[in-house]
C-alpha cells in the first residue's frame, strides 16, 4: 500500500494561515453526538461545513439537524445488505446536489460506508477534492475470516489507497489494525476523544465533590457512565458491590448497547448497593456526575467488539482524568497502558469480582489521595480538545484542493 506522509505517522503542523475551505462531511448518523462535535469543531476551524448524511431515529442531539444538511434516508446497525440499497439510493441524491458536492474543496468521511460513498459521488462528478477518511471504531464486519469480512477489507484497503489521509481516535486502531491488519503507511492523524471546551466551561479542575465530602466511615463510590456495552462487566460490578457489603456503591449512567434493557435491569435488582439513573446530556451533566463518584471504570471486557474495545480511548477515560476521578482499567489493552503511563488510576489483573474486591480491601485514603495528586498534575490540554481540528485543518494545503472547476 502506498504512503503519503512523512516517516512518523502522526503529522506535525504548520500554524501557516489559510482560506476558508468548503468541507462536505459524509455521516452514517447526523444524530450522533460526535458528527456535531465534528462540525462545531470544523465551523470554528473557519470551514464552511455541508453534512451529507443518514438518519437513525433512535435518538436526537440538539443541534443535529440544521439547513447545511443534505438528508439521504435513514439505515441502521449491522444491516449490511439493506445499506448497500440505501448507499446506491444516497449516491444518487448526493449527485442530484452536485452542485454543492462540486463546491467542496474536501471531503470528509466518518467510517468505510461514508467513505466508499464520497469517493463514489467524486467519480461520478468528476472533482479531485482530497478525502479525509476518519475511523473510531473498527466495525466486526472488518475482523472476521469470512468472505464479507474479506471483501469489506479489500473495499476498505481501496478506500486507504484513495484517501488523502486517515484519522483515528486512539494509537491502538494504527499499530493493531491498520499498520497490522490493512499494512497502511499513509498519513495519520490522532484525533482523541477528549472532552469539548464547552462541556467543561465555567468547572475549575479539583478533587471530585464525593471525595472532598467523604467521611473516612463512608462507602466508595464507584461511577461506570457512557455507552454500556459489556454485560459481563455488570454481572461484575453487581457482584463486587454485594462482596463488599456497603463498603462500594456503583453507580450508572448512561444507555445500554447490546444488552437488553430489562436484562440489565434484572441484573442491577440483584443488590442493593448499584444504582441505575438512565441516561444523561453529556453536553451539561458531566460535572455533577463526576463529582458524584470517586473511581470511574472502565474494564469493560466480553463485549460484542472486544477486538475493537482492546485498541479503542473511551470517552470516560478523558472525562474522568479532566475531572480528577482515578480510572479502574484490566490489563491487556490500549486503555490500561495509557492508564498505566500517565498514572490516572489503577489496572487490575483481571475482570472478576474478587480482583475488584481485593482492591478496595487494599486501598487506603492516602493511596487514593497520592492518586488524584498525580492526575491534578497534568495540564487540561491533554484531556480536553479545544485544538484539535483546527490543527487538522491548518495541515490542508488549500491552493492544493482548489477545484478547477468549481465556479
């Protein structure tokens, strides 16, 4: 496979000033909270944005939908077969708009659908706009030995020779699939999913409230937030938290993914000590809830993706070190070795109740205090991205990308 970027994947920046650009960003979801963050980021960065888009209908985030979209129907998860009609459906819509299409000076793509898409329209509509093809998670369909898994590689290693360069959310996607797996040499650029200035605007850093106000006497309390994917990491914390008799209370936020609701319920019921509170607006709720808590964990392990889930930088993993909440991660994966390296928690040897247990029966205030010290000391830089696009976006050579034919 062919590279186009300097010897160290991770490109360097010039602060060199530029035009505005025309970016039109290809998205599996318009809902989704990280497309919004993406085109805020992109807007601030002085791009003018257009969102070719699908719909999921499973939720709405405020500020989703706005006139700069160009809707191309609704899909949904895992349908593979349903999405290739649909993607055929949204080529032609995305040509019906060729003239907004044409006036893109680049093309961004979230995930390999989206990208197979643009490069499609810019086929067909005969522009040479460079495509930026960003990669969050590694899709199940991409890790199997099977026949569609190897033709959505190959669908995938046409898309890496294509585009002008890849973005990743965490070291582990580049060293353990696409340097491994798809032998990209390319340009890379790490866009982590740290918190956005406005989700911590106006909160000075300090030790959360729960462990400024927490009696000697008192019980842990241990947050697990986000989207919750692993049901054997309930059944887990359930256990711990009936273990430790009162010593431990987990508390839980957030949307339950690949397991049933009431499954999860049912298994919640099962003590006392863990609280389920449903879902919450990252956006406002991030320093109550983290303020509410004193350990986060994120040793989320059997998950229906755990290829994915060894490699992947949780959100949580940024949200609780800005808000100074030591992290509980298991050994073996790209989260425990940044846990480990910048000493914002603690890694246990693996995921069983008892380890968890062992842990807490172990830990003294000084310990935990020593901890949240030492994650106090790193700047807020490394946790919130205020930067992060806009340097992206310094890195595009605009009288590269200018269109001959655009108007």
């Amino acid at each position: 496979m062919k590279g186009k970027g300097p010897d160290h994947p991770f490109s360097r920046l010039s602060a060199e000033s530029r035009p505005t650009l025309d970016v039109a960003l290809f998205v599996g979801d318009t809902d989704d909270a990280i497309t919004v963050r993406r085109r805020a980021s992109l807007l601030k960065a002085d791009c003018s944005v257009t969102v070719f888009g699908f719909a999921r209908d499973r939720y709405r985030v405020e500020g989703a939908r706005h006139e700069s979209t160009v809707p191309l129907g609704t899909i949904a998860d895992r349908q593979y077969v349903s999405r290739i009609v649909k993607l055929c459906r949204a080529l032609v819509l995305v040509v019906r708009n060729k003239r907004i299409f044409r006036a893109a000076d680049r093309l961004y793509a979230r995930n390999l659908d989206m990208a197979l898409l643009a490069l499609a329209a810019r086929f067909l509509l005969r522009t040479n706009a460079p495509l930026t093809y960003e990669v969050l998670d590694i899709a199940p369909i991409l890790q199997g030995s099977g026949i569609k898994s190897r033709v959505a590689r190959s669908l995938e290693q046409y898309v890496l020779n294509a585009c002008d360069e890849l973005v990743v959310s965490s070291p582990g996607f580049l060293k353990g699939y696409f340097s491994a797996v798809q032998s990209y040499s390319g340009r890379c650029w790490l866009i982590e999913n740290k918190l956005s200035p406005h989700q911590v605007e106006g909160h000075e850093r300090s030790r959360s409230e729960s462990a400024i106000k927490k009696p000697v006497s008192q019980p842990w309390r241990l947050g697990w937030f986000g989207t919750l994917r692993s049901e054997e990491s309930l059944r887990t914390l359930v256990s711990a938290a009936e273990l430790l008799a009162g010593e431990l209370l987990v508390d839980i936020w957030g949307i339950f993914k690949a397991i049933p609701r009431d499954r999860a319920i049912e298994i919640i019921n099962e003590s006392m000590y863990v609280n389920y509170h449903g879902a919450y607006a990252a956006a406002t709720d991030l320093p109550n809830l983290y303020g509410s808590v004193d350990f986060m964990w994120c040793g989320d392990v059997g998950t229906i993706n755990e290829f994915n889930d060894r490699l992947l930088l949780p959100n949580r993993l940024y949200e609780a070190a800005y808000f100074a909440v030591p992290l509980i991660a298991v050994r073996g994966n790209e989260t425990a070795c940044r846990i480990d390296e910048w000493k914002l928690g603690w890694v246990l040897a693996d995921a069983s109740a008892e380890s968890i247990v062992s842990f807490f029966k172990s830990l003294n205030d000084s310990d935990y205090s020593t901890k949240v010290d030492q994650i106090l000391a790193h700047p807020e830089q490394r946790f919130v991205g205020s930067n992060d696009i806009d340097a992206l976006v310094r890195g595009w050579d605009s009288d590269l990308i200018r269109l001959s034919s655009k108007p």
